[in-house]
C-alpha cells in the first residue's frame, strides 16, 4: 500500500516537472524564434530594419543565449548535458558522498539542537502519549508476553543462588545498621496506629485459651501437686482438686473477658507496645539488640527450610499461572498498566515527573542521536545510485529549478534589449 502511494505520488511529481520543462523550453524555442524572425522578416521585405526590430533581435539574442545557459547550469547539476562528460558537470551525483556528509552535518547540527527538541517536546503532552500507549491493548499484550516470558528466567536465577547469595550479603549490612530501627520503629507504629497489634494480642490469647483446654489435665495435676506442696498431703487430697478447678476456670472467664473495644489488658498492651516503639527510636541499644533479635531469628535454620517451602509453591503456582493468558499474573500487569494510566493523566506529581524524566533522557541521548543521525543519512546518500539520485532530486526540485530557466530567458531577453537602447543612444549606430 505504502509503495503504490509512493509510485503514485511520483507519478504525479513527474508530469509536473515535465509541464513546467516544456514550458521553460517553449519560451527558449520562441527567443530562437524571435530572434530568426527578426533577421528573416527584413530580408523577405516584410518590414524594413529600424530601432525597434534591432532592439528586438538584440533582446531575443539575449534571451536564447540566457535561456540556453541556464539550461546548461540545472541540468549541468543532475547529469551530463547532451550526456556529453563536459568536466565539472553532473554535479550533484559526482559529489554524493560530500553531499551525503554535509546533509548529515546540517540535519545534525541545525535541526536536532537542544533548542529544537526543548521546544518540540515543550508542545507534547508526552504523559498523555505514555497513557494512551499503556491503555493499548496490543502494547499491554506485548508487556504481559514479555513478562510471563522472562519470569522462568527470574525465578531461575532467584533460585540458583545468585539472588540470595547477593540479599545474603545485604541483609545483614541493612539490619545491622544504624537506619535500620527508626524504620522498624515506624513500621511498628504505623501498626499501632491501626490496631493491628490488637489482632496479634487476640490471636496470643487465643493460642493461650487453646493451650489451657488441651492442656487442662495436666494443669490440674500440677496445680494439686503445688497444693500439696505448699499444705501436706491431706490438704492437698481434700482441696487441691477444687482449687485447680477454680484456677482454670478464673484464667479462661478471664481470657473470655479480654474485650477488643475496651479491655484494660488491651490498654496496657497498647501502652506497652508504644513504650518498646519509643525505646526503638530513641534508645540506640535498644534498637541494636532489636535488629540482632530480627536477624537471628531470619538466620534460623527452621526459618531458612520454611522460606524455601513456601518459595517451591510459589514457583510451582507462578509457572502454572503464566501458561493461562487471562492468569493472575496476566490480570495483575494489566491492571497495574491501567492505573498508571489513569495515574498519567490525572497525577500531577507524576506527570512531572514522566515530563522531566523524558526532557532529561532525551536531552542525555541527544549528542549520541545526533552524530547517529549524521552517519545514517551519509550512508544512506553514500549508498544510493547516482543515476537514482539524481532522478530523486530532481524529482523533488527540478520544478523549481525550471523557473530559473524562465527568469533566465526572460531577464537576458530584457536586459539584451535594454542595454541595446542605451547603446544606441550612446553611440549610434556604431553601437551594432
């Protein structure tokens, strides 16, 4: 499709530039013609010589002789005249190399300034561009491809040992230094602030709860054995059971009186947590032996084996997963794609960010697409055929060119016969 609106577009182009060659032409052929004329008319008796059909052979003379040069000067610039090799003609093909590098230069140097690009990428609203480019289907099929194919790739490499050999060598250097616990710290807070650490209480309690029934039987035998203990034998025999019985039933309605919305147990595990937060933040020590306490507990063996169960059925449910094209893995590209879609056109935070991020890269790349632009169009030119080149450029600019053969054979016809009247009235008729 492409090439046949080229073809067309050529087409067009050429009959164009025939028209207006034989129009420049034309006006050549009518000089030569006036200028025969002006000979032929007195010596047939037609009129007889005078100032006014000298000065019109003098003109027409003129106008042939410019007509013709300039002629010579248009096509001298593409080909040979006549196809004669007459030197310094065909200009353009003997010079494609030198006009291939200083096409390259110019396109270089002149248009892909920074000035240029600054304006041109001022007039885009490139954030619109990325979101609308994210919001395409075929662009979020080709991501989702590229990702669902790389993550055989990723996951090999996170389990041959490189990634963990590499987080093995930062892990410790993170939590064992200094910035580690005021982020701790705000973490923990941040879980405060939203009662989070209400639920790991209600949970405690609840393996508590579930210790003390499974467990009551035992507890009953301990509790009658410190009765025992503590009061001989015959005390412990007549109320040890009733005091056991008592104790386990104080601890669970005691448990069972643990409220999440008001709990005096609850308030105080509050202001307990909010005390340990402060002393993280603010107690170098304290946040020293807190970060060994995190380290050697993901230093743990028991630790290091349940992480690398959980990473096999990560694995395993990820690659099933990438196999189906509407997968969550699919699902989750897609929607993170839309929102930073969304995110692009109404964020404006973030649309200055893709502005000044663009304005950078691009200004950064300039000077490297610059000198690339310059050599790609001087071996394009370089590569071309002189004789397709030639017709190239002409096609493109002969148009134009011919009205240098207009204004050639026009401007000498009127400066032939002006300067012929000025002669005249100079010299006479001495001035032939």
């Amino acid at each position: 499709m492409t090439s046949q609106v080229e073809n067309t577009g050529d087409f067009a182009a050429r009959q164009v530039l025939r028209r207006y060659k034989r129009a420049a032409t034309g006006l050549l052929v009518l000089m030569g013609g006036l200028t025969v004329l002006g000979y032929a008319a007195p010596a047939a008796g037609w009129v007889r010589d005078g100032f006014w059909l000298e000065m019109l052979r003098a003109g027409a003379r003129a106008g042939v002789v410019g007509g013709l040069a300039d002629w010579f000067a248009v096509v001298a610039l593409f080909r040979h005249p006549m196809g004669l090799p007459i030197p310094h003609t065909a200009i353009l093909p003997a010079q494609k190399d030198r006009l291939g590098n200083a096409l390259g230069r110019f396109v270089a140097g002149q248009v892909f300034t920074e000035k240029e690009v600054t304006r041109v990428l001022a007039q885009m609203d490139v954030p619109a561009l990325v979101a609308r480019m994210l919001d395409d289907s075929a662009t979020q099929d080709t991501i989702v491809g590229a990702v669902t194919r790389s993550t055989p790739q990723i996951l090999d490499r996170l389990e041959d040992g490189r990634a963990s050999r590499g987080l093995a060598r930062v892990l410790p250097r993170l939590l064992g230094g200094n910035d580690l616990a005021p982020v701790i710290a705000k973490a923990l807070r941040s879980m405060v602030d939203d009662d989070r650490h209400q639920e790991v209480l209600s949970y405690l309690l609840g393996q508590i709860k579930d210790g003390l029934q499974s467990k009551e039987s035992s507890l009953r035998a301990m509790i009658e054995d410190r009765v025992r203990e503590q009061g001989g034998r015959f005390l412990g025999w007549a109320i040890g059971g009733s005091i056991a019985t008592k104790v386990i039933l104080a601890a669970g309605k005691e448990l069972e009186r643990v409220d999440p919305e008001n709990s005096s147990l609850r308030e105080g595990f509050t202001t307990w947590v909010r005390a340990q937060v402060d002393r993280i933040e603010t107690d170098p020590e304290r946040g020293r032996e807190f970060t060994q306490a995190v380290m050697s507990v993901l230093s743990h063996d028991s630790v290091a084996g349940w992480w690398g169960d959980i990473w096999h059925r990560f694995r395993r449910m990820v690659e099933s997963d990438i196999e189906d094209p509407e997968g969550r893995v699919a699902s989750l590209v897609r929607d993170g794609l839309s929102r930073l879609a969304t995110q692009a056109r109404t964020d404006d935070v973030l649309r200055r960010r893709i502005v000044d991020g663009t304005n950078h890269a691009v200004l950064r790349m300039l000077p490297f697409a610059r000198e690339r632009v310059g050599d790609f169009i001087a071996r394009v030119v370089s590569g071309w055929n002189t004789v397709e080149m030639a017709d190239r450029l002409e096609l493109r600019v002969g148009k134009d060119l011919q009205f240098i053969r207009f204004n050639g054979t026009l401007v000498g016809f009127g400066v032939g016969a002006l300067l012929f009247a000025i002669l005249r009235l100079m010299f006479g008729l001495n001035a032939q």
